[in-house]
C-alpha cells in the first residue's frame, strides 16, 4: 500500500536526533509490548508480514505521531482483535470474559507449545529448498511500477527504476500474500543495486547506490543495457527493445559472483 | 523527540495503563505468561546486544578461516561464537568496508535490523528522518553523524526482505599489535549499521588509561 511508513527519499523530517547512551527500552510499558508481540509470533498467532501490516494500516497522522512501542501497541491490539484472540470489551476491562480456551483448542493455540517456549522456526521465513531462478547476478531488471492496496516490501522509490541483480538470496515467502492470510507463494528473493541518479535525477552524480532486496513478482528483466554502451548517440535508438535472446547473451557477458 | 524521553517525571501515561490491562487479560487467556516475558526482556536488555556483534567481527579481523566461513554463511559462522539467530538473525550478511566502498544500513519501510548481532535498534535508526535520507542523502547523513568517508563509493542496504545485513568496517591502522578482545573494543555498534567509524587504537588507549584513574 501507498502508506506513510513508506519512507525513502521523503523530506521535511529534519536531522537524526541522536541520544547518547540510550537505554534498550525507555518504559516498563515498552519492555512488556515488545515480549508480548514477540511472544505472541512465536506462537504463530500472527507473522511478521501481518505484524508489518497491521502497523502500516495505522491512520498516516497518528503513525507519524506516535513513538515505536506504540505503533507495536497497536498492531498488538488489532492482530488480537482480528485473530479473534480478544474481543473489545476485553481489551477495556483487562480481562477474559470467558475461561481460556484448551489446549490446542483456541485461537491462541498456533500449534506451538508451550507458552514459556519461543519457537523459532516460526520467524524462519527462507525455504531450504530452492527452484531455479529467473535472474542470476548481473541482470539488468526494472522494477515494476505495482501500487498495490495490500502489503508490500517494494517501496515507491524504486518503482519503475532500472537496476542490476547482485545476489540470488534464496527462495522467501511472498510478504505481499503472507501479510493477508493468502499463502506463502515461495519465490526467490534478489539483492539489487540501483545507482543514485536512477533513482533520484541526473544531479545526483556521487558515487552511491541503493542495495534493495526485491521479492522474484517486484522485478521485469530490462529490455536494453544503456550502461553498457560507451557511446550513445542516439538516445531513442538505444532505448529500443532488443531481442530477448541477444539481451540474455550479452546479460551473461555480464558480471558474475558474489563480490563484496 | 523530547516527549519521548520524559517518561522518568511524568505520571503514568496511556499507553503505560493499556498495557498493564492487556497483559492481565492476556495472563488469563493463558497466551502469555508473566515470567517468561520477563525473561525475554532481560535477555534483550542484558544478553544480546551490539557486544556480540564486536566479537564476531573481531574474531573475523584476526582469523582469516572465520572471516571465510563468516562470509559464506553468516548466521552460522556467527552461532559457532554462541549468539543463537533467533528472531531477526536467521537470515545474515556481512558486507564488508574496503578502501573504495563504505556499507550502511537502513530499514526504509519498517525497523528490520540484525538483533541476534546487535540487539535492539536504538530509537533514531527507527526515526522518520533516518529513514526517509538514507537512501537519498547518504553522504549528506554521514557527514551530520561526523563520518567522512571521502570519495568511496557508499552502499545503502535497505533492509527490505528478511536478510539482515551486518558491516564489517576496515580495521583500523595501528590495531595491528591489539588482541583479539582489545579489537573488539574498537568496534562501535554505529560502525556495524555504517554509520560511524571503528575507534581508533590510540581512541582506546586513552579511554583505558582513563577508566584506570
């Protein structure tokens, strides 16, 4: 979704405020969200994609207003609320109008054990085996102009722009469906870089680029590779599309490896 | 900002009594329970934290075989040292600093950062402003946290996928005589998201000879 936490390239939001010797939390009330929505994961109540969710769904002026343990409030209280785990007048009270559910029985019951028990696979979201990828580190790939209502790890200001695979990082769970209950839709996951002048304008001309992981369905193959002609005359014709054969030869010529 | 730091004298704030009623109901409920979550937090605030990551890249700057397995898979080069992935740490990769490129770290759309290396972000690289320049004004941003990081190319992760990445910065000139821990010392939590340099060997020697007095 086209949502305020989608940050990138915004203005206005002043210097980084440092604070020196800064304590992990700041409040007894942020040390008990943060086990709790920690707690509540590991028992696979929610994911973290419907975690992400259910912070960025906050109205824009009050995820703007509030601090970071209250945006996690938040997405507590309405994953809770959504997964049917509380009602509303629960969360006012402060307590459970009917006994808890047995074990194994209830919504909270996400099939992981103990409540003592944090279970890590829960937050393993890489699948050990893998398919053959679409791109290999050198491609030249765009990624797509998607504006979606729905959760997405693409931000806006790499949409539409141009980039080169670095690494293949593996096979993920699609955020964009795991966000909304609508599967997990395994699909490899790419580290590219764009270059500071695609994405913000030609007078951008220091040396910088963005490394920004790209889900397999954010990403198109680009259909030429101005960067890898010396001397572009004209420009119109060389932003012509080429074969795709010729394009996946010379994508091969292409510099290869994982470099760092 | 300010409001966010003044909880010491001001009375108990909303968020402090929805909290209090949820983890009563939550109790009951039975999904969590009040000791465990205690121990979570005690391990956050005292266990894991920007020290386990200093190791690891010590150990990586004075032994060339743990900086090869380190770069081929890092979360498990990084349990061999005994920091479990856990949440947020599953999925690791070190980018390395060299004399042409300077690595930094941001999380434009949410929070994500490397926990089981460096324990919980700290509140400004969570802020709007941090996440709305890093990408854009990298150099701009360095320059205000007093890096200069000269003509080097700058790499900006932003950490959008489940991969947590971790920087390993040059080590410093003059470290060369230093062990293994004193070379941890030297690493700063800020120079593993990029935003800031190692300590200097003689930067050390002074805080040492202080801490001595």
């Amino acid at each position: 979704m086209n949502g305020v936490h989608d940050l990138g390239g915004m203005h206005g939001f002043g210097p980084v405020i440092r604070e020196p010797n800064e304590p992990v939390f700041h409040s007894e009330w942020e040390q008990r969200v943060f086990a709790m929505a920690l707690t509540a994961m590991g028992r696979r109540v929610w994911n973290v994609d419907e975690f992400r969710r259910a912070i960025e769904c906050m109205p824009p002026a009050r995820y703007l207003a509030a601090t970071y343990y209250e945006k996690w409030l938040h997405a507590l209280e309405s994953l809770l609320l959504e997964k049917g785990a509380v009602t509303p007048e629960e969360l006012l009270s402060g307590h459970a109008a009917a006994p808890a559910p047995a074990k194994g029985t209830g919504p909270l019951d996400g099939g992981g054990g103990d409540v003592e028990s944090f279970d890590s696979s829960a937050v393993k979201l890489r699948f050990d085996k893998s398919f053959k990828p679409r791109f290999k580190p050198g491609d030249r790939v765009v990624a797509r102009n998607l504006n979606p209502k729905h959760h997405t790890r693409l931000p806006r200001y790499a949409r539409g722009k141009r980039g080169v695979i670095r690494y293949d990082q593996g096979v993920f769970i699609f955020p964009d469906t795991h966000a909304h209950g609508q599967g997990a839709k395994p699909q490899h996951v790419y580290t590219v870089a764009f270059e500071a002048k695609e994405l913000w304008g030609a007078d951008h001309k220091e040396r910088a680029s963005v490394y920004l992981d790209c889900w397999d369905n954010y990403l198109e193959r680009a259909a030429v590779m101005p960067a890898a002609r010396p001397a572009i005359k004209s420009a119109g014709r060389a932003r012509m599309a080429k074969p795709a054969a010729k394009v996946r030869a010379a994508a091969g010529r292409a510099k290869k490896g994982r470099k760092r | 900002m300010s409001e966010e730091h003044d909880h010491h004298n001001a009375p108990p704030s909303e968020p402090a009594q929805r909290v209090k009623a949820l983890e009563q109901l939550l109790v009951e409920k039975g999904l969590v329970n009040s000791q465990a979550l205690d121990e979570l937090i005690d391990t956050y605030e005292r266990r894991i934290g920007p020290r386990n990551g200093a190791r690891v890249i010590a150990r990586a700057w004075t032994d060339p075989e743990y900086r090869k397995r380190l770069f081929e898979n890092a979360a498990k080069a990084i349990e061999e040292l005994g920091f479990p992935p856990g949440p947020q740490g599953e999925h690791m990769m070190v980018v390395e600093n060299t004399p042409r490129t300077h690595n930094m770290v941001v999380c434009t759309l949410c929070s994500c950062y490397p926990w089981s290396v460096l324990g919980l972000p700290p509140v400004w690289y969570k802020s709007t402003a941090y996440r709305a320049r890093a990408v854009s004004d990298p150099r701009g941003l360095l320059s205000e946290f007093g890096v200069d990081v000269g003509g080097k190319e700058i790499r900006v992760w932003d950490s959008s996928s489940e991969m947590r990445y971790l920087v390993m910065p040059e080590r410093p000139a003059g470290s060369e005589s230093l062990s293994e821990d004193e070379l941890a010392e030297l690493v700063t939590r800020d120079s593993m998201i990029g935003t800031g340099l190692p300590k200097s060997a003689a930067r050390r020697a002074r805080e040492t000879n202080r801490a001595a007095k």
